[in-house]
C-alpha cells in the first residue's frame, strides 16, 4: 500500500522555525522568513535558489535579513526549502471550478488580416496599458518624505501607476526589475543593496524626473556597499574591506578605471600613503622577535607575550612563506624564548614592577603594566634580529638562541651591530634607537641599574663569534662595574651622536594636516561625526549596523570634548543614570575614570583620578581627579541615551560586560567584548576611513587629503585649535591635560603664522572701526 504524503503546511514551517532556526537567527529575522516561506506556499513560487543551493543574496533582498546571517543559517535553512518546493512540485494541476463545468467551445477560424496572414488570438482580459517613458505627474507639489517606501509610494500615487506598472517599465528601460523585489520595497521587507538594485532605483529617479540620488538617500542603510561579484577574483577578506569604498557602477566601468580606482582605495584609505606607512607595510611582511612570557601583578605566569613586527603588528606563529591575502608572502621569524632567558626577562620583571624592591637592591622608576609590556617587546625585537639568519630576509646575525643572555647587554659591539642594523633596514636613524640605547644604559646605571647590581649573571656568558669574545667575557667575570661603567659611557656618547643625526620618520601630523590646516581646526573634524549623524542605517532594519555607527559617533565626540588619550577613553567605566557612582577610592585603585550622571550639575559627567594618566604627575593634575560635564550640543546626550538603552547591548549580545562604555561587536571569533589597544585604534580607524576620507568615486566621506590615523591625533587638533584661536600653549595645555612646555615642544610649528594672524586681527579692527 503506498505510503501518503505527509501534509506540508504553515504549521510544518511555524514548527521548522521554532525547533531548528530558532538558534541560529534572530527573532525579527525568523518572523521575516517564516513569512517569507508561508506567502511562497501560498502563491505556489519556489524559493530563490543558486543551483542546488538557496540564494543567499537574492533571499536577504527579498526578505531584509543580513546576508551573512542568511549564510550562517543556510545549512539549516536548506533542508525546509528542499521539502517546501518538494510539496510544490507534487501538487496536483487543476483547472479552475469554472472551466470544468464549462462545455468544450469549438474553436473559429483564426481572423486574417488585410496581408492574408493569420493573426494570433488575444489573450483575454483588459490590454496592458503602453509603457511611457517619462509619465504625466497627477500632481506637481509634495512633500518629500524621508523614507525610501514612503517615496515609492507617494510618487507611484502621484502618477497613477500599480507596482507591477512601474517594475515592467523599467525592466523596458533595460534594468530588470521584479515585481515582487519592488512590493518588497514598498512594504518594507527589504531594500535596494545589490548593484542591479540599485541601478533599477536610479531608472526610477530618471521616470519621474526625480533629482538625481533622491531616492538613495533614503535607504535604511545609505553607507552600506552594495553586492556585486565585480571582485570575485580576490579574496574574501580584501573584498569585504574594498566593498565599502568602490562606487556602485564600479563593474560597468573600463578595467583601467576599475585598476585607477582600487590603487586610489587601498594606498588612500586601506593603507594610508604615508612614507612610514609604506615602510610599515613592508616591514610588516618581515616578522621576526624572541617571544617572552609575561607577568601578571602576583609574578604569575600569564601566558605567552605576542610580540610585535618593527612596523608595530602583531607577529603570529613561526609560518614561513604564508600568505596574508594580498599575495605577497610573510617571513617569519618569531621563536619561543628559552628557559634561561625567561628566567633573566621575569627577574627583570619582577625588580622594575614589584611594589618593593627585593633585600639589597636599589631601583630608579618603576614600571607599569604598559611599560613592562613594551619592554618586553623591545628585548623581545632585539634578540630577535641576533637570532635571525644573515642569509635570510631579516639578515639578522645568526646568533644561537640557547647561548643569548641579557648579560650579553653589557658590551658596546653588540650595541652598535643592533644600532647599525636597524639603520641599514630603515636608512637612516631615528628617536627609536636613542630610547632603545637609554633602557641599555639604565641597566647599567650607578647604584639602581639592574645588570650592574646582578653580576652572577656574568656565569651565563658564552662567546657569540663576531661580538662577543673569551676575552670580553673574563674581563667582564673580573670586573663587572667596570664592564658596566665601559658601557655606560659608550652609550652616552652613541646617545649624543644619534640625537644628532635621527630624523622623524613618522609625522604624526601627517594624516590629518587637512584639518590642522584649517582655521577651526575642531570644526573641520566635526565634519566627520556629521558625516556619521547622517548616513546612519536605519535603527528598525539594521540595528547592529546602527549600533556600530552609534559607537563610531561616540568615540569621535568623546575624543573632541575631552582630549583623552586612547587608554582612559577605552577603560573608561559606564554607571548609567540611576545607580550609585563608583568612590573614588575603587576608581584610583583600579586607575580607571567613569561616566556617570551629575544631579547636581544635571548632565553627564567624565571623572578619571589622577593616577590613570599616563601624565598623572604633570602639574596640570596637581594630585587631582580630571572631572568635566560633557555639554549636551550636538545630538550628544540623545547619542549617549540610545547608546545606553539598546545600542550597546545589541553589540554585547550574550557575551559578559566588562563593564565599560565602549564596547567591541561581539563575534564568534572574538567572544571577549573589551577593547584591547589594538581594536580601540583599529575601531578609530575604520570611523575614519568609512567616514572621514573624502572618496572622490564614491562622494562619501566628509575632508578632502585626510588619511587613516588612530585616536592620539584628537590630541593635535584639540592643541592646535586652541593655539590657532589664542596663541596660547597653556590654554592648549588645558585640552590636553598637558604642561604649557609639552604644548610648546610638540606644537610649535603651527604658531608663527598663527600669531601672526592673532595679532593682525586685533590691528584690523581699528581699520574696521574707521
């Protein structure tokens, strides 16, 4: 007996969703395909498929959800469409009540015309109205609304067109266009995103005489990159971050505009076209350092220290020849440190981070946990270019890795190969090796240094052929303050010859001399945060896309009203309104500052204690807390408000809050929600180059020649705003939390002319007033 079909209905894809979807969509998304699926059942249409498998693309079009969550979800999407169009398929075709009980018509003779031809019967029903190019509006005065289904609706009503009108007439224009993608539109379960999309939405713009981009800017998401397979040949992470910056008909232009275009992204935006960005990127394709342990506050083990490229990236595990993505192969040279020198780095560790020195030693300056750790990634660089084959891309020196010794640092060959090296891979010298050279020398200082007050260290001591020698190493064992002393001197003279001839390789004023050369300085990086305000996505359909530019809001105002350096902006605390501020007290212990609500001042308020700046003993503090009311211009405190109730807690998810106002998109590969150095800068700079770079094929971004930089160059334009309005380092200083002799050490070359300007602008007004 043959089994009977089980019965597809909406309950099986009400069931489906609930028991095998649930957990791999959100609800809105879930509600939105349920529908979805239920009105294919209903009307008979199969589901949108790519071969064997569900289109991912042209389902997010139809239905509004997020492509990569569609993609995430198809392996448990697919069996549910398999079954929906196997239950389409076996569906019976039936002719409609009316025709079966109709008796059977004999058919005429086919009419001919004037020619004698035979003319084919006309289908019955009413004829389709003629395609018009530019209809006939009802009427000529509107008012525009702001959202993109509004318009379609509005502008369909005023010239008396259906929806299905309208999509045949511009799929005669040459743009294929579908009915059921623009009653999507109209209804608001998805939006134009794909290149063809879009293009259909211009086709419209130019039926009805609509000013050229009206209708674009009116998506849910203006700022998001269309979907086209223009780049299929590269990889997928470099696609994703070029989509953003190419221009919709990016694949209908010749291959020399499209080769014109990507050079001008990826030297301008991706990588920014300094010469010390140039020289990074290189660089950073050449990794190589010894790779210390690290200490936690107890003296612990904290696992292994990820050290960093001389271009400042982190290097990865020893893989030679792997490729990054843009072709081109990475060297690296990155090696676990032996047991010996551990044992060296964490006795170093402990004497320059310990509360109290250890019986019987005497120190000068302790180190914080950011010093340590880059202390550690110095050494870590240092020994690395000893370890290094010659032969190799490094071409370091060769030494045996088991055979190095921080002892080894007491003698001036060694010195000046590693200064001599690092000028060879760089071509000339710069400040780098001058602070290098001064942590060399306060190892060997009088009374506090560390190598001078741990002789034992002597019996570590092995020749290195070429720098070290037997001879070197006895007379050392003999007498190790004079082998200190030897250094020491050497080091001092070495410091005053490099402070002679080091040049500044990277200008940090480099990437935004666009702004620093405008009269309000502030007001042109405003521009960027306007730029932001206004190509938001649209909170309804894309709330983690408008989460994310509600953060890059954020960050941009907090850094213009307070100055702070990354660190205290990224540890900063959030105690929403209504709970009880953190003391001050637990604040100072933890050296972190805190948003809270001021009742008496009736605003937000920013306090961090002194001792969370790097600075904290400058006399700007004077052992004080920084504290400022952030003022409510600007759309701030309505940013800040929805960034506290539902922004932040769309980009947390299920991972555990770290409590801190700003917080990273929680993603399966990075579950921990807390900004790291790393991430905040990278957070900043992609703000920066999404919204700040004036893209010329594009028309996005808000300053023309402005480059990707990180979150310290908000301190340059806040300095030199004020010096370019007053003249004056110690106001500038104020902005910065800063003394007026830093202001005027690192800021000086703005004010000639600016002091000019000052004073011939109270002279101008006597000739204003006559």
């Amino acid at each position: 007996m043959p089994k009977t079909p089980h019965r597809f209905d909406t309950t099986r894809i009400a069931l489906f969703c609930r028991t095998r979807l649930a957990a791999h969509l959100a609800p809105d998304d879930l509600v939105r395909l349920r529908a979805y699926l239920e009105l294919c059942l209903a009307k008979g249409q199969f589901p949108l498929y790519r071969g064997y498998a569900v289109d991912v693309v042209l389902l997010s079009e139809q239905t509004g959800i997020e492509t990569p969550a569609l993609r995430t979800a198809r392996p448990h999407l697919q069996p549910l469409c398999d079954a929906l169009c196997r239950a389409l398929a076996d569906q019976p075709l039936r002719q409609p009540a009316s025709a079966r009980a109709r008796p059977p018509r004999t058919p005429r003779p086919a009419q001919t015309d004037a020619a004698g031809t035979g003319a084919a019967p006309r289908k019955p029903g009413p004829k389709p109205r003629p395609v018009v190019a530019h209809p006939e509006p009802l009427w000529r005065e509107w008012t525009d609304p702001t959202d993109l289904a509004l318009a379609l609706r509005l502008h369909l009503a005023r010239h008396g067109e259906s929806v299905a009108m309208l999509a045949r007439a511009v799929t005669a224009a040459g743009t294929r266009l579908e009915r059921l993608t623009l009653d999507n539109w109209i209804k608001e379960k998805a939006s134009p995103r794909s290149v063809a999309s879009l293009e259909a939405l211009d086709r419209i713009e130019e039926r009805y005489k609509l000013p050229e981009g009206s209708l674009r800017t009116k998506l849910p998401h203006p700022a998001r990159a269309a979907v086209g397979d223009a780049l299929a040949d590269l990889p997928a992470s470099e696609r994703r971050r070029l989509a953003w910056h190419l221009p919709d008909d990016f694949a209908r232009r010749t291959a020399a505009e499209q080769d014109e275009i990507l050079a001008w992204v990826r030297t301008t935006i991706i990588s920014g076209s300094t010469d010390y960005r140039r020289y990074q990127a290189a660089a950073q394709r050449q990794r190589f350092a010894v790779r210390f342990k690290a200490l936690d506050g107890t003296g612990r083990w904290t696992g292994t220290r990820k050290t960093r490229s001389p271009a400042g990236e982190d290097a990865q595990s020893v893989v030679a020849n792997s490729g990054d993505g843009d072709g081109e192969a990475i060297i690296s040279m990155v090696v676990d440190a032996p047991e010996r020198l551990q044992r060296e780095m964490t006795e170093l560790l402990r004497f320059k981070t310990a509360t109290l020195t250890a019986f019987g030693l005497r120190r000068s300056g302790v180190w914080n946990a950011e010093t340590a750790s880059q202390k550690i990634e110095h050494f870590g660089l240092m020994f690395g270019a000893l370890v290094a084959a010659p032969d190799g891309e490094i071409r370091g020196f060769g030494a045996e890795l088991g055979s190095l010794s921080f002892a080894h640092l007491l003698f001036p060959r060694l010195w000046d190969w590693y200064l001599s090296w690092r000028e060879t891979r760089r071509g000339f010298y710069t400040k780098w090796e001058v602070d290098m050279l001064a942590l060399g020398l306060s190892l060997t200082q009088k009374e506090t240094g560390w190598l001078r007050q741990t002789p034992r260290l002597g019996q570590h001591l092995v020749p290195i052929p070429g720098l070290v020698d037997e001879h070197d190493i006895a007379s050392a064992r003999a007498d190790w303050n004079a082998a200190c002393d030897a250094l020491h001197a050497h080091g001092r003279h070495r410091t005053r010859e490099l402070k002679r001839v080091a040049r500044i390789h990277r200008d940090p004023f480099e990437p935004i001399l666009p702004i620093l050369e405008a009269k309000s300085p502030v007001g042109e990086y405003r521009r960027i945060t306007e730029e932001i305000a206004r190509r938001m996505p649209d909170e309804r359909s894309y709330p983690k896309a408008a989460a994310e530019a509600a953060r890059a809001f954020l960050l941009l105002r907090f850094g213009l009203h307070t100055g702070l350096r990354q660190k205290n902006l990224r540890e900063l605390f959030l105690c929403p309104r209504g709970r009880i501020p953190t003391a001050e007290r637990v604040l100072e212990e933890r050296r972190r500052g805190e948003l809270r609500w001021s009742t008496r001042d009736g605003g937000w308020e920013i306090l961090i204690p002194a001792l969370a700046f790097k600075n904290h003993t400058s006399s700007f503090f004077g052992s004080k807390p920084f504290r400022l009311i952030l003022p409510d211009l600007g759309g701030l405190y309505d940013a800040i408000e929805a960034w506290i109730d539902r922004h932040r807690a769309r980009l947390l998810g299920p991972a555990e809050d770290p409590g801190t106002f700003f917080v990273k998109s929680v993603k399966r590969s990075s579950a921990n929600a807390a900004y790291c150095q790393n991430t905040f800068f990278e957070a900043w700079r992609l703000a920066i180059q999404r919204y700040g770079i004036h893209n010329p094929w594009t028309g996005r971004g808000a300053i023309v020649g402005l480059l990707p930089h990180g979150p310290h160059n908000i301190r340059d334009v806040l300095a030199t705003h004020i010096l370019k309005q007053t003249g004056s380092y110690e106001q500038a200083s104020y902005a910065i939390q800063d003394t007026p002799e830093m202001v005027a050490q690192h800021y000086g070359r703005f004010l000639p002319q600016d002091k000019a300007e000052i004073a011939a602008r109270v002279l101008n007004q006597v000739w204003q007033a006559a």
